[in-house]
C-alpha cells in the first residue's frame, strides 16, 4: 500500500472530506466543508479533525470533540470516521482512532465515545475490537425550528 500519511485536518482538504461524506450519506459542499473546517480550526481546545492522506489526497477522515458538560466527567467523541472505500481493512481506520484517543487523552479526557447508527453492524465490530463497549441505547429525535409545532 502506498505511504499513509496521518495529520490534522487543514482548509484545503475540504473536497476531500465533503466526497468522503457524499459516500457516507451525508451530502456536504466542499465550501460549506471548507467552512466548518475553518471553524473547527478556531476552536481548537475542544475539536479535532483528523485526515489520512496518500500521495496529498486524502483518503479518511475523523472528527473528534472534547464534551465538557456540568452532568460527566469531560470526555471525546468521536463525530465522523470515514475510510475511502477502495482503501478498507487497512488499518487506516485504527489508525484514526488511536490518533483520536491520544488527542482525547492529551486534554485530560479518560473516554472516548462514539455513536453509531444501529445499521452499521460492521462499525460495531470494528469498534469492539478496538476496545469500545456498548453503553445504551438511545432514540435520537430532531425538532425542525423552522415550523410551529
Ligand atoms: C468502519 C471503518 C471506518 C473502518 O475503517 P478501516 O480502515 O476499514 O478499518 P481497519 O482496517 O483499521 O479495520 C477494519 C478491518 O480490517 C481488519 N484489519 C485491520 N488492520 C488490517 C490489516 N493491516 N490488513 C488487513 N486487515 C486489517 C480489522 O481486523 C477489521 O476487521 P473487520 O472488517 O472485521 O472490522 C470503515 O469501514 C468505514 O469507513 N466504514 C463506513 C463508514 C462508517 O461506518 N463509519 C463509522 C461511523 S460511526
């Protein structure tokens, strides 16, 4: 396989990221992409966005946030992870997460968490074997503000 390189996200993978997104069923335009990721930038302290890049295209993607609530202790989370699909069962996927963990870890965080549609049974092994346990269940409901109730 051809060198992998890990680091943070900069602006300019912004295409890279909106057409791994597009895969995942989440449309996103690589200048609204460019734009979150300028954001993401500024916040710093509390988010993390992460690429896999081979030969300067980028070929995975991760986004991790710290939670600091006054209900928990603070912890990570990741976002979003996608690998290009041609490039699956590489290991780039671990990669990503491990990178996660220690930027998690670096902030003083003790956990990292991620939620995962229940469809994504191939995601959940992966997250298995990398040490994540399930915790609950939840129902995730959305409320339109746009329209009166
Ligand atoms: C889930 C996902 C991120 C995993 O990324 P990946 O790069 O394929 O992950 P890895 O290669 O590190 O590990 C995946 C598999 O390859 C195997 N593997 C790890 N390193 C390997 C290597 N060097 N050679 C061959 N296989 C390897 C692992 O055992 C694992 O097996 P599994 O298929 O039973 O899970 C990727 O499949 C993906 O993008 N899926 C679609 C998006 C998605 O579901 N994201 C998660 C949303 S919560």
């Amino acid at each position: 396989m051809k060198e992998i390189e890990i680091r943070m996200a900069t602006p300019n993978d912004a295409d890279g990221i909106a057409s791994l997104c597009h895969h995942l069923g989440y449309p996103c335009q690589p200048n609204e992409a460019r734009k979150r990721l300028d954001r993401s930038q500024r916040e710093n302290s509390t988010r993390a966005n992460i690429v896999a890049a081979s030969q300067g295209r980028v070929v995975a993607w991760i986004e991790v946030l710290l939670r600091d609530t006054i209900a928990a202790d603070v912890f990570g989370e990741i976002d979003g992870l996608i690998v290009d699909e041609e490039l699956r069962g590489g290991g780039i996927g671990s990669r990503l997460v491990e990178e996660a963990c220690k930027w998690v870890r670096q902030r003083g965080a003790q956990r990292l968490r991620v939620r995962s549609n229940v469809t994504r049974e191939h995601a959940h092994s992966f997250y298995g074997r990398l040490g994540f346990r399930p915790v609950k269940n939840q129902v995730v409901m959305d409320r339109p503000l746009d329209q009166d109730v």
